[in-house]
C-alpha cells in the first residue's frame, strides 16, 4: 500500500513539476503582445467556393466599415487598455484581454461592443490575427501586423 | 439518486440523475465558452489542440490544455476514490462528497467573478481549471455510481450509442428488447437536458453573468438533497414503524401477563 502511494505521489508530482516548468520556460502571450503593432497586411483567406470573386469585392466594400480595420498603429498597454490610432492621427483607448488558452484576443470597445479575434501568431516580431467575419460576410479575414 | 450503487439503481434513479447533472453540465459549458471562450465540459476537442499546439511549438498553450485534461482527469479521480474508500461508512455521504465539491469549485467561479475578475488571462485559465475540474468530478461520479451507464458532461459517446440504438431499432426483436429501451430512453433524456442546460444558460448568461453559477449550484442542491430528503422521509416512516411495532409488542405482551391462564405466568 505504502508502495502504491508514493507511485501515485510521484507520477502527480512528475507531472506538476513538469506543467511548471513548462509554464515557466514558454512566453506569456499576455506579456509578449505588449508594445506597438503595426498593420502591415489584410487578407481574405478562405472563400466559400471558386469564383466568389463578387463577395471579395462585397467585402472590399464593406471593410471599411468594420471596425477593426479603423486603426493602423494598434499599441497594447498594461491593465488592459488599447490605444487604436487611425491614419488620420485620430486616437482612441479600448480595452483587451486574451481568452481561452492563450489564443483569442478580445477587444471590447468604449460602447460595449465585443470582437474576437484568434491569435494565429505571436511572436517578437510578428501578430497574425484572423477574424472570423459573420455570415452575411462569409471569409476568414488575416490581419498581420509588425512590431515597432 | 445518489443512494444506490451500481446494479442496485433502477432506470427512474438514472434517468433523474442523467438528466439533472446533464441539465447542469449544459449550463457550466455554454457559460464557460460565453465568457471564458473556451469549453469546459468535454475534453475529447482538447487532446486534439494539445496534439496540434504541441506541433506548432506553442509550449505556453500545450502546458495550458495539458493541465486542463490533467485537471479532468483528476475530476474523475477524485470522485471514484470517494466513493470506493467512503462507500461502506456510508453510501450517501460518499456519493454526495464529489457533487458537493463540484457546488464548491462552481460557487467559487461565480464569486469570483461576480467580485474580481478582471479578465487577465491568468484568471481565465484559472477558473477554466476550476470548472474542467468540476466537471471531472460530476462525470466521474455518476459513471462510478452507476456502472458507467450515466455520462452527463459530454455527449461524444452518447450520441454515438444512440446511433447503435437506433440502427438496432430497425429490427423487431431489438425494438422489444426492454433493455435497450431503456436504454434509449436514458440517453435520449441525458442528450435532451445537456441542450436545454446549455440554451438556457445561452440566454440567461446576458442577464445575469456570473451569478448563472449560483443558479447551477442550486440545481446540484437539489441533485444532493432530494436523496437527504428521501433518507429523512424513510428514516421517519422507519422510526415511526419501529415504535407503532415495539408499542404493539408492548401491548401484546401485556395482555398476554394479563389474560393468560396461571400455569403460563409460572
């Protein structure tokens, strides 16, 4: 019996030993995605099917009304707070957290309004972002941006 | 619900405790993918992302899902080793241990983010932990208890033997077979409560937020104290028997010192 438990002590320990170092030794996402991003691309990925060509368009259209697509510098600070500034020099400081495990940026605007966002990459130099648009505008968007 | 064990429960103790904790399961996943975005109840989709993450190199996501499936896990462990080791102190206490520590791990979501969550992701992987576990414990418990025939936090395997169930329905000697009918019934009822729970938690997460884990603690108190209830209402009827008996007794015997003939009394 005696035996048994320090087995079951030891695999239990092996593992949390093991998620520790692992969380230790891997960035945090929450850490590395502050500083500045610049947005340097924009593209559809998906289409529902060939010669969708019409809704490209429909979207080309319709992306500048998305509010993502407002901010070209976006720069994340501490405490959650974003400040989103447009090519015209106007600014604007939202709010942003990351979900899940790590992979979904969540932007929530000064009116309440929420997007989501999955984090594709995150590395020093590079943020892909994918925005999944809804179904009157079917596509996965791309969003890639390079640090300042 | 939670008295009996194994082949001992009759089909209304399964189906009472499937489709409550089922109910309940719904509800902690759709609330969990509401606000945490990510699910809660079932971990099948997580070895999946654990294997892809792994691949990709992202070694903060793999510990992440790593320790979420581990958590599950230890759900499951947890729940059984109570009910093997309490089992023969007392069956209802053993049976009622994991579910009240489920109430706990979902009382101390709600709080906590009803009070202070601030949405950084350490808290998100947090509470997640909390409700993966939670979850664990509620599955563990009512397989364990009734000889795995009662799964209530995902429906991958459910929904799979309802399609054997189904296909066997096609012919006659199957569609008599009280077992499988039964055994339909069940699953269908399970599958039936998991999608309410989770479409009335769908629209009552935007009303009440955080407090929707109060709500669910409430449907596992009733899981817990309809079986005290029933143990005190049989305890009553018990008590109350035993004392009309022992008074008959009573009374039997004193007339029999009364009316009985001489020679009998010496």
């Amino acid at each position: 019996m005696k035996r048994l438990l320090v087995v079951y002590i030891s695999v239990f320990a092996f593992i949390l030993m093991g998620f520790t170092w692992l969380i230790r030794s891997a960035p945090n996402p929450e850490r590395l995605i502050l500083g500045q991003w610049k947005e340097t691309g924009w593209v559809y990925e998906r289409l529902n099917k060939v010669g969708d060509e019409e809704k490209v368009n429909m979207q080309e259209t319709l992306r500048d009304g998305l509010v993502l697509h407002k901010a070209e510098i976006w720069s994340f600070l501490p405490n959650g707070r974003l400040r989103l500034q447009k090519s015209d020099g106007e600014e604007e400081t939202i709010r942003w957290a990351i979900k899940g495990r790590g992979n979904i940026l969540e932007i929530k605007y000064n009116d309440g309004h929420k997007e989501q966002y999955d984090l594709s990459q995150l590395a020093d130099d590079q943020l892909v972002l994918n925005f999944e648009l809804d179904t009157q505008v079917k596509g996965l968007a791309k969003l890639t941006f390079d640090r300042l | 619900m939670l008295r009996k064990f194994s082949n001992s429960r009759t089909q209304g103790d399964n189906i009472k405790l499937g489709t409550l904790t089922a109910f309940s399961a719904g509800m902690v996943n759709v609330v969990s993918l509401l606000l945490f975005l990510s699910f809660s109840s079932n971990v099948t989709g997580y070895y999946a992302i654990l294997a892809a993450e792994f691949v990709k190199g992202n070694w903060y996501q793999t510990a992440i899902v790593f320790a979420w499936i581990f958590l599950f896990f230890m759900g499951g462990f947890v729940a059984n080793f109570m009910v093997i080791h309490f089992n023969k102190r007392n069956k209802y206490f053993a049976h009622s241990l994991p579910i009240s520590l489920e109430i706990l791990c979902l009382l101390v979501v709600g709080f906590y983010g009803q009070f202070y969550y601030r949405e950084t992701l350490a808290e998100t992987e947090l509470l997640l932990a909390f409700l993966l576990f939670a979850m664990g414990l509620q599955n563990g418990l009512t397989a364990s208890i009734s000889n795995f025939a009662v799964k209530t936090t995902h429906l991958t395997g459910t929904t799979t033997d309802l399609g054997i169930l189904f296909s066997m329905f096609t012919k006659r000697e199957f569609r008599s077979n009280p077992v499988l009918k039964k055994r339909a019934w069940l699953l269908s009822a399970i599958t039936a409560a998991y999608i309410t729970g989770a479409i009335v938690a769908g629209i009552a997460y935007f009303h009440i937020g955080f407090k929707l884990f109060y709500v669910i603690s409430a449907f596992l108190v009733v899981v817990i104290g309809h079986d005290a209830y029933k143990i005190r209402v049989v305890r009553y009827y018990w008590n109350s028997s035993r004392k009309k008996c022992k008074q008959v007794q009573a009374q039997d015997a004193r007339e029999r010192l009364v009316g009985a003939p001489v020679e009998d009394l010496e």
